[in-house]
C-alpha cells in the first residue's frame, strides 16, 4: 500500500523539493493533500500533476485565478485544518513559513500523522505541547531541517544517551567577512543573497542575521531534549558538515552530503528505511575544503538573544520567533535596517515572558498564540514609536 502524504506549503521551497521525492517515489507515494499560502498557479500545475489530492489555499480569498481552481478546495485557515483531518493522511510533510505553521502541525498529529517537520516555529514556539502530543497518539515527529535531520540520524546511529554535546553548523550567511561598521548599510537584496543555500525570503534573511541558527539551537533543545549548554554553533561556510555530534568519549561524529534539501525530505518520506537517492555523490577526489570557526556573537546578537530565550524557557522562544518575524518583515519591507532587527527582538525580550501555566497542555496553544501575538504588537510598536529607516 502506498504512504499517504500531505504536503502543507507544497508551492513553496520546502513543498517544491517534496514535490520532486514524491515524483522519484509515485510507486511508493500517494498525495493527499497539497496546500498553498498564496500561490494559485502553483497549486493549479499541482492539481493537474496529482489529480487525486485534496488542495487547500490558506491565503487570498479572492483572487485572480482563485476560480479557476477545481470545486471543493479547502478555504484559509480553518479549512487547511479541516483538510489534514479529512484526508488522513500517514505522514504530513510542513514546509510552511513561521508561526503560521504551529497549527496545521497539531492538526495533523491529532489526525494520526506522523510529521516531517521543515516548520522549526512548531517546535520553537511548542516543544512541550507537540511532544506531549506527539505521544499521546504515538506518532513520530521528523526533523526536516538539514542539521536535525543530521544530528537525529547521527543520534540513532550512536544512541542519545552516549552523546555529550551537540555541534550545529552554520553557513555563516552573505555577512560573515563584512566589516562590523558597514552592517547598517546592508540591503534587502544583498541579504537575499545567500551563499550557499537556495531558500524562500524570510529564511534567507534569517540566515543573514543568524536568527535562523537562533532558532535552530531552541529548536535542537526541543527536539532532543538538550540543555542549551551542551549545543554549540560553529560556522562552516561550505554547508557540506550539516552538524556533528560529540560523543563522552571525545570522537565527534558527523553527516556529510552536498547542501539539498531533498535528502532530509527523502529520509523523512522512507523512514526508517534508508533507500537509494538520485542526487548527487560528494566527491573528496577533486579537492573538498572544509573550514571552520568561531561565530562572532557580538557582530550577530540574534544568536546569543535565542541562548538567552532557551535559557529562560517558558514563552521566552515564542517570543523570540514571533518578535524576529515582525522584524525580519519590517527589514524586507525596508521599515527597518539590518541592525534593528536584533534591537527589536531583543525590546521585546526585555519584557517578562515567564509562564505558570503547562505548556504539555492542549490549553497551552491558546496561551502561546497570545504571547506570540503580543510579542508582535510590542515589536510593530517599537518599529513606528521608533521611526526606523526614515
Ligand atoms: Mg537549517
């Protein structure tokens, strides 16, 4: 019998390399449900493609070309979670953008879905209610992030409980040789140049400022359950080492492949089987350079902001997330500089984010959406009171 899969944000970067597995696997895979933001031609191709799939559009009620779409399309938000119930599918593959991806993750663990997580914010904003979730219906969450898809195989082959610290790798972003005093004069454009990863806008922009590594640390605490003490970022620029681990005995193991994000997607679909896959081989025969240092910290306080955030735990992440996203926009938008993105977040920190509340509880999302959304209206209020970029 085929793997039935859903694939939230299937028109976007992620939803495209899942798209591609799921062409290589047509006699293994069967599409259930393919969902879009906003991209109606992308979901269109996509319904002529795989005809047998439910479709779901979160985005533009009322668009051009949104009536060319075939009767029974799953609406918005609301329907998106209806759609992951109805569908029933065995395995969810999430490659929605941010917070927005909280949800549709829950819906599909309570639909009895395994998740092949590529939304780090699900796990950012929610570690402990996921978890308790993911138990409770006894499915599995996949990281399809290329460092925890590293560091999760890696912990298998060598057993969690032997690992003393975790070592995840950063490209380092266009800005790693800038000098410190020009940062303020960064654009939007030479942000979205990215070196060696090919992603969508607020992603790259993320890896510009190091908040994408930020949160790939809370997200590493979270998923492995890890102090944040024992997991250290290094920069690698030629993101061909997607992490290591570093076992008590000192030998420190690591995941090579080229920088695709088809081979996460891929391991997540087969697992646990490990099934050959057509992309490319790394080749050590024609000179492979691997460097790597120290981040600098004070040049990309986003970094140090997410250990302090997973430190502190409680709403801390998903404030952190929630605040970055407002200002990751703002900077796209080019209603704030480069600079002021760790300003903002780090504003919206300073206010107490601490919880008595449980957050394994299914209460706990309601209270989590809160903070999200207030982070965000304390972000938009410094952003305006601030007058950035004018
Ligand atoms: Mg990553």
């Amino acid at each position: 019998m085929k793997k039935r899969i859903a694939v939230l944000g299937a028109t976007g970067s992620i939803g495209k390399s899942t798209i591609d597995v799921l062409r290589e696997g047509r006699e293994y895979f069967e599409a259930v449900l393919l969902s879009s933001h906003r991209d109606v031609s992308g979901l269109l191709a996509l319904s002529r493609e795989f005809p047998g799939a439910a479709l779901a559009l979160t985005g533009l009620e009322s668009a051009p070309g949104v009536s060319a779409l075939p009767k029974g399309v799953y609406r918005g938000k609301a329907g998106l979670l209806r759609a992951v119930a109805g569908t029933a599918p065995d395995l969810t593959v999430n490659g929605i953008a941010g917070a927005a991806g909280l949800e549709p993750s829950l819906a599909a663990l309570e639909a009895g879905a395994d998740l092949a997580l590529a939304n780090k914010e699900t796990v950012v904003m929610a570690a402990p209610l996921v978890f308790a979730l993911a138990k409770k219906k006894g499915r599995r969450i996949l990281p399809v992030d290329s460092e925890h898809h590293a560091v999760s195989s890696l912990l298998e082959a060598r057993r969690r409980e032997n690992v003393e610290e975790i070592i995840l790798t950063a490209s380092g972003g266009p800005f790693r040789k800038r000098k410190r005093e020009d940062f303020a004069q960064i654009t939007v454009e030479e942000a979205l140049a990215h070196p060696t990863w090919n992603m969508g806008p607020k992603i790259t922009i993320d890896s510009a400022s190091l908040a994408n590594k930020g949160l790939e640390v809370i997200e590493a605490a979270g998923l492995f359950n890890m102090p944040p003490d024992r997991i250290t970022v290094v920069i690698h620029p030629q993101s061909i080492v997607h992490s290591m681990v570093r076992l008590k005995d000192g030998a420190v193991y690591a995941q090579l492949s080229r920088p695709d994000m088809r081979l996460p997607i891929h391991n997540a679909l087969y697992y646990p089987e490990c099934t050959p896959c057509s992309l490319g081989r790394l080749d050590f025969t024609g000179g492979l350079t691997l460097e790597f240092e120290a981040p600098d910290f004070e040049a990309f306080p986003m970094l140090p902001l997410a250990y302090e955030a997973v430190k502190q735990g409680g709403l801390y992440p998903a404030a952190y997330n929630a605040a970055n996203e407002e200002a990751a926009a703002a900077f796209l938008t080019k209603k704030a500089g480069f600079l002021d993105i760790p300003r903002i977040v780090e504003y919206v920190l300073d206010r107490d984010w601490h919880t008595t509340g449980n957050l394994e509880s299914p209460e706990a999302l309601r209270v989590i959406l809160e903070a999200d959304g207030m982070a965000r209206k304390i972000a938009h209020a410094y952003i305006s009171e601030n007058n950035l970029c004018s």
